[in-house]
C-alpha cells in the first residue's frame, strides 16, 4: 500500500539536502501537507528535526 506521509517526508527532506527545495519552501510545503491532514504533527515534527537539527551542546 503506498504511504502517502512517508512519500513526502522523504522527498521534502531529500529536495532540501540536495538543494532542490529551500529551507522556507520546505517549511511552506510541509504545513500545507499538516494542514491538508496529508501528515501528522509527528511527521511535521520529524522533517523540523531534519531542518534544524539539535547539536549536543548548542545553547539557544
């Protein structure tokens, strides 16, 4: 069965690794995805981790 929230998750992130997608389109694509219930607040979670990813030590 295809996984439609799986499918995005992982072009979303793979378009912004390899430059595809800019760090705002992505964060726009994704809360239309959440928006639309396409993906959950888990997934939306998930590809912001990927985004901005938390470094051991790194104080705000």
């Amino acid at each position: 069965m295809f996984d439609i929230a799986e499918f995005i998750k992982t072009n979303l992130k793979s378009g912004y690794d390899n430059g595809s997608f800019s760090l705002e389109q992505v964060n726009i694509f994704v809360l239309n995805y959440l928006m639309k219930g396409q993906i959950t607040q888990a997934d939306f979670d998930e590809i912001q981790l990927h985004l901005n990813p938390v470094v051991e030590g790194e104080t705000e």
